[in-house]
C-alpha cells in the first residue's frame, strides 16, 4: 500500500513540474510574438489640450488631431516630435492655425531623434516621445509652450 502512495506521489511531482515548464515556455513565446498587439497608442496632454486621433507613420510623420479647451481662442505658431521633449527642430506653422474654444484641428510634423536627424522605423515598431506645440492665447497675446507624451506604434 505505501508503495503506490509513493509511486502517484512521484507521478503527480514529475508531470507537475513538466506542465509547470510548459506553461511558463508558452507565456514566454505569446509576450515576445504579441508583444506590439499589447501596447496601446497613447497620447497624453495637459488638461486643456486632447488628442483625438494620433499616429506616427514610418517615414517619421505625427499626425494628430488636436482639441483645445483653453478658455479662448488660440493660435498654434509652432510644431515639434522628438525623443526628448526639446523646444529645439520645431516646425513653425505659417500662417498660425487659429482654433476657437472646443475646436480641433489635424495638423502634422516631422518626428526627430535627440540629436535632430528624422525618425525612421518599419510599421509596428513603438515610438517613444514627445510632442510639443507653441500658441498664442488671442486674448491675452501671451505665448506658451505645451508638451504631451506619445506611446504610439508606428504605421
């Protein structure tokens, strides 16, 4: 009698840790071969300001579609992507998209790396940066400068 207790004890052991092994293989291989299907696109900007639609091409090219909620009209004087949120590479919007309250606007511009030269990747690869705007509040004619960060798989 204690031979067979011992004998499915061993069983149980041996074909557990095999089906534990398997287990973990598989994970392994489904997060490495899905790993782009699980990354969602984010866009994330301060509170006045959302995006409803944003994405890198890969040739380098954001295109987003800005909505402004600040509380009056703005001018958008200046557009810039890069890796390391800096005011430096950006593109000047001329003449200066106007966007009332509540408005949205779909402009583009030209990712960049931290050292100035374009952002080029295949589709599906993950584009980790920033995107910086400048504007012009029409009321008041003060300047400012926003900055959102962007987690977007390339197109």
């Amino acid at each position: 009698m204690r031979l067979s207790g011992q004998s499915a004890m061993e069983y149980l052991t041996t074909y557990g840790w095999a089906i534990l092994i398997i287990a973990v293989v598989a994970s392994v291989f489904a997060v490495l071969l899905l790993r782009n299907n699980i990354v969602k696109n984010v866009c994330v900007l301060p509170a006045e300001f959302s995006c409803i639609r944003a994405y890198v091409q890969s040739n380098g090219t954001l295109v987003i579609n800005l909505v402004q909620s600040t509380q009056s009209p703005i001018n958008i004087t200046a557009l810039g992507c890069n890796t390391n949120a800096t005011v430096l590479y950006m593109t000047h919007v001329s003449p200066p998209v106007t966007l009332q309250i509540g408005n949205n606007a779909t402009e583009s511009v030209a990712c960049k790396y931290r050292n100035g030269t374009a952002y080029t990747q295949p589709p599906g690869t993950l584009f980790k940066g920033y995107f910086i705007f400048n504007y012009t509040d029409l009321q008041t004619g003060f300047p400012h400068t926003e900055t959102g960060t962007l987690a977007e798989v390339t197109t």
